[in-house]
C-alpha cells in the first residue's frame, strides 16, 4: 500500500502558491484493506475513504470508461493491480497528473512540470474528450493562471470544440455547470473564463444569451470599446479587481443581456434594454439553478443600473422608488451590491477605468436619508395600516427633496 499527493496540491506547490485542498491516491490496497486499518468509506460512485484520525480523504487508484453522456456517464474500476500511471492518466490537465511520495519524490509520466514551465494547459489523453465538464474545468484553470501566463494548448482547444459542437455540454446537470460556473467568476481573471468558453465555441451552448453580446456595438461617445461582448468581459475585470463577491460578478456578467436584442437597424442605441433583457437574465438563472441572492441583484441589476448612472438627475420620486424596489430597510447589503455593480459597468470602459464614480456616494447618502425617516412620530399622529405606509413614503420623498437639493447646490 503506497500513499502519494496527488493534483492541486502537487501543481500549486510546484508554481510555490499556496496548497489549500490535499488528494490522495492509495496504489495496491483493497477496499477491505482500508477498512481494516479504520479508514470510514465516503465514496458513493467510487471508494474514496477517510482517514480515521484526520478525516482527509484518501482514493483507491482507479480507471474509469465511458458508459453514458454527460458528466456522470462512467464506470470506474479500483483494485490493487491499478498504477499510479494508470490512475494519472485518466485525469485532464498534464499539470494536474502529477503525484509525490511524503519524501516528495515526483512521479510525472505526462510531462505535466514540463507543461508547468512552459505555461501550457494540456490534455493528458484524447480521454479527455469523454468527459464535457474539462470544457469549464480548463477554462476555470485558464482564469484561475492567466496572471502567470498560462495558455490553453491549441491540441487541447480543438478536443474543447469538438466537445462544444459534440451536444455533449447539453448533458451537464445544472448543479455540475453553475458549481464551475461560480468558483471561475470567484477567479483573479474570470473575463479569461468567458473568452476561453467563447473561443472553443462553448459559450455558445451553455450561455447563447452572453455569446450574443460579442459583435454588437453601443455608442462610442459612451463605449469608446464599443463591443458590448468586450465591453462585458471589462466590467468582469474590474468586478474582480475590486474583489466584488459572487453576487456582483454574476450581476456583472447578464446586465446587458437585453443589448444582445437590439434589432440592427437601431444600433449602436439599445432603447429600454433594461427590459427587454430581463427575460434573458431569468432564463440563464433558471438554467443553471443559480442561488437566489445571485438571481435576485442579477435582475435588479439588469432593470436599474441605468438608473444608478443617471443617479445625479433622478426625480427624488424616481430615487424613491429605486429605493424601495431593494428593499433597502431591510436589506441594505443589496442596494449595496447594486451600487458596486453599477460602479463596475461604469469602469468597464476603455480608458475609463479609473474614472471616478459620485453616483456611489449619492446613491448611499439616499439611502441613509430615506432610512433616517423615523416611524414613530406617525404612529403617535394616528396613522395605521395603509395609511401608515402612505404616510411614511410621503415623510421619505420629503427627506429625498431634501437630500437632493443639498447634494446638488
């Protein structure tokens, strides 16, 4: 029985980044084995098993063969007589089929250190067409490494379209994708994810309503980039170099889904693309079973944030009803997120990346205005029920009148 460091944790000690996750694979051991020595079985398709001491996962080396579509479709086989090499080779990047013994001795069949040092992401074998889940693993490993120069193998990319054209990517359960999905645009890089998917034909299949954005234009005195696709990519740049959560980057990426409408004879303007897009924004949500607080700022964000640019000039009725549409005496945090994502389109344009944002600070001194109406002296004067709400959208559109005219004397 021979336990060695498998993937992740061999690659990232390798590039000298830090090592989170530990695998292990166990050569020559039997199921029976690991129980006799305590280990608690985990593994519902296959035997993984827990250390009884430190509750890290250990796997028996396998093999695996296609046997169905889609992410699940396979049959796997562990046994005493399976290689490490064997075990290695059916995994997809040459970088993430490397393993070490505890004395750190590398066993490297796939040349995945050379790979390493060249900066390339590799397949290991034309296995990995089988599985259509490497189409978003290597473009998550693509964001994850692009600020150290790694690159998707033109060997590689070509198995990704045959992937994507195959119907295959049609397979993956919405669990499977929006679990990639997410941890890509929680990336360094998550634009680079997007491009690589869009670039082996795969953004097409799995997001058709982002594909669309690429080639549209927008107005340049507005977009000096004008490609709503490229300006997109930007505005997740900046999302992740303002270290904005999930919610906000996933809002990032759909806010514009409505320009992808827009019949030609009317551009470069996108007249009420708020709207129209709406029911794009819903249908990606829907596809891939996005969390509800992804889903929720994802359509607010679409609906509003022409309103969070134009903040400066809005009625304090408008403001009003911006206000109450998040909900934002009971969820400050939203409108919060709302105001960052705006923030981010708004840098998202080339050359404008720096550019200062007064809309945030307006937008939140709003906020804290129509927040600072208090309650009680209404309920002293008698007021209840409907009458109660009414007055207290009367006594804040007053604290907004006010608000506005000192903020913009």
């Amino acid at each position: 029985m021979q336990v060695y460091k498998v993937g992740g944790a061999v690659r990232d000690r390798l590039l000298g980044l830090p090592v989170a996750d530990i695998d292990r694979v166990v050569v020559g051991a039997t199921t029976e084995e690991m129980l006799a020595k305590g280990y608690r079985p985990v593994g519902a398709d296959f035997p993984v098993f827990l250390h009884p001491k430190t509750g890290e996962e250990y796997a028996l080396a396998r093999t695996e063969r296609k046997s169905g579509r889609g992410y699940g479709g396979f049959t796997f086989y562990a046994s005493p007589e399976v290689t490490l090499e064997e075990d290695l080779i059916r995994r997809d990047l040459t970088i993430n089929a490397m393993a070490e013994d505890d004395q750190l001795n590398l066993t490297d069949p796939y040349h995945g250190q050379r790979d390493l040092e060249a900066r390339i992401l590799r397949h290991v074998s034309p296995a990995f067409a089988e599985d259509p889940l490497r189409v978003l693993r290597v473009a998550r490993f693509a964001a994850r490494y692009a600020g150290l120069g790694f690159t998707v193998a033109d060997e590689t990319m070509d198995l990704m379209r045959q992937l994507s054209e195959s119907g295959e990517l049609q397979a993956l359960t919405a669990e499977r994708s929006w679990k990639e999905i997410s941890r890509a645009l929680m990336e360094d890089h998550p634009q680079v994810f997007i491009q690589v998917l869009r670039d082996c034909g795969a953004l097409k299949e799995l997001m058709p309503e982002v594909d669309a954005l690429f080639g549209v234009p927008q107005p340049e005195t507005h977009h000096p980039e004008i490609d709503t696709g490229l300006h997109t990519l930007s505005v997740l740049e900046q999302s992740a170099l303002h270290k904005q959560p999930l919610t906000v980057r996933w809002a990032c990426l759909l806010h514009d889904l409505g320009k992808g409408l827009t019949p030609e004879e009317e551009w470069p303007r996108h007249i009420a693309h708020e709207h129209t897009g709406l029911k794009l924004i819903k249908a990606v949500n829907e596809r891939f079973k996005v969390p509800k607080d992804c889903q929720e700022l994802a359509l607010l964000v679409g609906q509003y944030h022409t309103h969070g640019h134009r903040a400066l000039e809005l009625k304090a009725s408008t403001l009003l009803e911006l206000l109450q549409s998040f909900d934002i005496y009971r969820r400050p945090q939203r409108f919060e997120e709302f105001i960052a994502a705006c923030e981010m389109d708004a840098r998202g344009r080339k050359g404008l990346e720096q550019r200062s944002y007064p809309q945030a600070d307006y937008l939140r001194g709003a906020a804290k205005a129509a927040r600072a109406v208090a309650v009680q002296p209404l309920l002293e004067q008698g007021f209840k029920g409907p009458e109660l709400g009414e007055a207290l959208k009367r006594e804040r559109l007053k604290a907004l009148k006010a608000y506005k005219e000192a903020a913009t004397a």
